[in-house]
C-alpha cells in the first residue's frame, strides 16, 4: 500500500470574505430581526433594491392609479353635494400625486429618493381614503374602509416600500383614521374597535410579509454580486 501524502493548500479568508460570511450568518435561516450590511455593502445593496424593485413600484402605482380611478364609480352612489368632495379628492388631488410619483420613477439621477416620494404618494392616497370616511355620508361612516386596508397591505407588499418607511407610513395612516372616527365621526364604539383590531393586524402581517422579502432580497444580493 502506498503512502499518498496529499498537500493541501489553504486560502485564508480576507477582510472581505469574512465580511461576506458575517453578513450570511447575521440573514441566518430567515428570521424577522432588523438586517443591516456593513458598509460598502449596505450601500450596494440599497442601490441594488431600487433597481430590483423599480419595475414592482412602476406597476403597482400604475394599478393603484388605475383603480384608484375605477372606484369613483362609486362614488356615484352618493349624494350629490358628497359625490362632489369624493370626485375632488379622487381626480383633484390623489390621482395627479400618482401619476406625478410615476413620472418621478423615470428620472434615474433621482431615484435615490424613490423611497420616501413613493412613501409621500401613499401617504397622500390614504390621507384621501381618510377623507372620504369623513365625507362618508353612511350612518356608519365605514363605507370606504376597505379600501384603506387595501392600502396598507399594498404599501407592505406590492409597492416595495422599506419596512421603516411603510411602518411611519401607516402610523400615520392608523392615527389620522382613528382621529376622523373618533372626533369627528363619533363611530360607534363596537364599530371603531373591529376596525382598528383590523388595521393593527393588517399591519403587523404586512411588516412580516415586508421583512421576509427584504431578507430574500439580501440573499440574493449577497448570492448575485458578491459569491
């Protein structure tokens, strides 16, 4: 029997590349926790989402202008002096927001804001859903309701906003609806609960869904450009 010796020749890990198994072992197996790369690779991967996620925002405020528009037929079921604030808000205010935060998507040089001028859209096309639970002249205020939750899962998922942007987003979204139904509207109490038990968990599914896709987003980044 022969005596094979075998050399083996062992690369040490760099800088680099021990920055790049850190990163690995921090995304761990999927968890929720808040993921943040070292520098340069966090500012990487930021230009990596956009440009990722570029096409998903385009479309989803596309939708979102398109049914944002549909819906006014319903308004057409209201009063008319009721019709007259729903249309205002609908084609006066929300609708032109839109279509501006998707011209905004065309000009590269300025794509880095892309996440707080899609987190100011959004912000504006819920204040308007908010608006029309005020207007709303149903006896129990909730007529448009459905659409703010719509909205809030939209923000989350489709629309690719960044956890800590569609958090403040919808904070600000849930108080503001909460201020119109209990101040203004005096919602009925069983009423006003059901709906803000609604929004919390529409919220916290939306910031998993949120937190899992930015997590695969780093794995890939890590996976595509830099192993």
């Amino acid at each position: 029997m022969h005596n094979l010796d075998i050399n083996v020749n062992v690369v040490t890990p760099g800088p680099e590349m021990e920055m790049v198994q850190k990163t690995r072992e921090t995304l761990g197996e999927g968890g929720l926790k808040s993921v943040r790369f070292p520098e340069p690779l966090e500012s990487a991967f930021n230009e990596y989402y956009r440009e990722k996620t570029l096409k998903h925002v385009r479309v989803a405020l596309l939708t979102g202008l398109i049914l944002y528009a549909v819906f006014g037929l319903v308004d057409g079921l209201l009063l008319p002096a009721d019709r007259a604030h729903m249309w205002f808000i609908r084609y006066a205010v929300v609708c032109p927001t839109v279509i501006a935060g998707l011209a905004f998507t065309y000009f590269p040089h300025l794509r880095r804001f892309m996440q707080p001028v899609v987190s100011l859209v959004m912000l504006v096309g819920s204040l308007g859903i908010v608006s029309m639970v005020y207007y709303d002249p149903t006896p129990t205020k909730n007529y448009y309701y459905s659409g703010l939750l719509l909205l809030i899962m939209g923000a989350f998922t489709f629309v690719s906003l960044r956890l800590r942007y569609a958090v403040s987003w919808a904070v600000v979204t849930t108080l503001a609806y909460e201020a119109v139904a209990i101040l203004v509207n005096k919602t009925d109490e069983t009423i006003l609960i059901q709906n803000s038990f609604s929004i919390v968990a529409t919220i916290i599914i939306g910031a998993f869904s949120n937190s899992l896709m930015e997590n695969y987003l780093r794995r890939d980044f890590l996976n595509a450009n830099l192993l």
